[in-house]
C-alpha cells in the first residue's frame, strides 16, 4: 500500500515561511545558540556510547532533515505543476507540399527536471494526437506542433534542444502497420518551442529534410511519442 502524503513538514528550529529561514535563538542561561553545527570528525564519528547528544548538534540534525525534506517537497511540486494536458492543440504544417484537413494533440505532457549542478533542464513529453492530410495533394513529408506558450525562455536559441532518446510511431487509421521511419525531433526556433514529426533524415538533418511523402497516403493518422530532451539554461 502506498504512502499518503503527510500534511506537515517535519519542521524544526526554522520558520514556516516556505523558504526554510533558520530560527537561531541564543539561551540566555548557557549563552548557546540553540542550534550549532558539529565539528566533521563529529559527522563521521556519531553519538558515542553513553554520550548524551547535545541539544543544539540535534536542533542542526532536525533543521537539515526538515530544509532538505521541504526542498524535496517544492521540487516534486514543481514538476507536476508543469505537466500539461493540452487538448486540441493546434498542429501546424511545416514543409509539404499538402494541407493538413484537421489535427490535434489530445494528450501533451510535460514534466521537468532541473539538476541544480549543471546548466541544462531535462524535459520528458508524451504526446498522442492525430493528423489528417487533405485527400489531394496530401503529399506531407513531416509537420509539427508547438509546445505550450511561456515553456521555453526567450532566450532558447535555434535547434537548442538535444534529444538524447526519442520514440515515435504512426499509424493510419484502420491498420495495424505502422508507417515506416517516423522520427520526432525538439527544435526551439525563436524561442518556440516546436516538435517536429517525419522521417529519419530529419533526426540527422533537420526540418526541412524529410522525404517527401511520409503521409502521402489520403486519411487519418494517429501518432504517439515518448520523447526525453534537454535544454542548456546557462
């Protein structure tokens, strides 16, 4: 059975102000300051036998178990709240010739993990969605769909976005045989982020590098991908 989540922060000599801000309060009768870091052969010793661990070596042990407990809270916090659920986002043509009839992202998620000791954010995506060129002239070698407004800072350059490991698959609807040589590449042009969906020659070249005729074939697709990237930040 999976554990419930706890209403409280096991909060200890520091405020329950959100950020953690230690509450240092110097005793009046020993003149000790209710909290003080043991020296580091302390850490790596510990308690001794029959020692009676002071007070403040133990306020500082609570504090940072609560801090880092707290921390840990906000981070796992801030990555659900940036997961999205985008239904109906807009697919935009991006090289064809054709026209796309209708599309659509029905589910677009996103989490983020940010790793403090280095300059990049690592951003997993699942995306299912559809795609329905026009019956003539539906000749579409790849297209793409934007990602939500405000994901990516204005500062993320062209092709910014590296893609260490991605899976996509296609399928027109009523089969069972996928399209052969989808790819799906993160790209943030101008500061927007973009996924771009087509063949394998884009994964090595680009947009703009798909055969043409991916989605040469009139009707509706689906298409679903899992995608893992990560953005430099610094």
């Amino acid at each position: 059975m999976p554990y419930s989540k706890p209403a409280k922060l096991p909060r200890y000599t520091f405020l329950d102000d959100g950020n953690g801000t230690p509450n240092d309060v110097v005793n009046p009768t020993s003149g000790q300051n209710n909290v003080v870091e043991p020296s580091e052969s302390k850490k790596d010793l510990g308690w001794d036998f029959k020692e009676f661990p002071p007070r403040n070596f133990m306020n500082w042990l609570h504090r940072l178990t609560g801090q880092w407990l707290g921390y840990l809270n906000q981070e796992r916090d801030a990555m659900q709240n940036f997961a999205y659920a985008a239904n109906s986002t807009p697919i935009t043509l991006s090289v064809g010739p054709g026209t796309i009839d209708s599309g659509s992202v029905g589910i677009l998620r996103i989490k983020r993990i940010i790793d403090e000791s280095n300059p990049f954010q690592m951003f997993l995506m699942i995306a299912n969605g559809t795609i329905s060129p026009t019956s003539t002239g539906g000749d579409i070698s790849e297209f793409y769909f934007n990602l939500p407004t405000g994901f990516m800072p204005s500062s993320v350059g062209t092709n910014s976005l590296r893609a260490p490991a991605s899976y996509a698959v296609c399928h027109k609807q009523g089969t069972s045989t996928p399209v052969p040589g989808v790819v799906a590449q993160a790209y943030a042009p101008s500061g927007a982020g973009r996924i771009y969906v087509g063949d394998s020659r884009m994964s090595t070249n680009g947009p703009g590098f798909s055969n043409q005729g991916l989605f040469a074939d009139p009707g509706s697709y689906t298409f679903h991908i899992n995608m893992l990237y990560y953005q430099y930040v610094s």
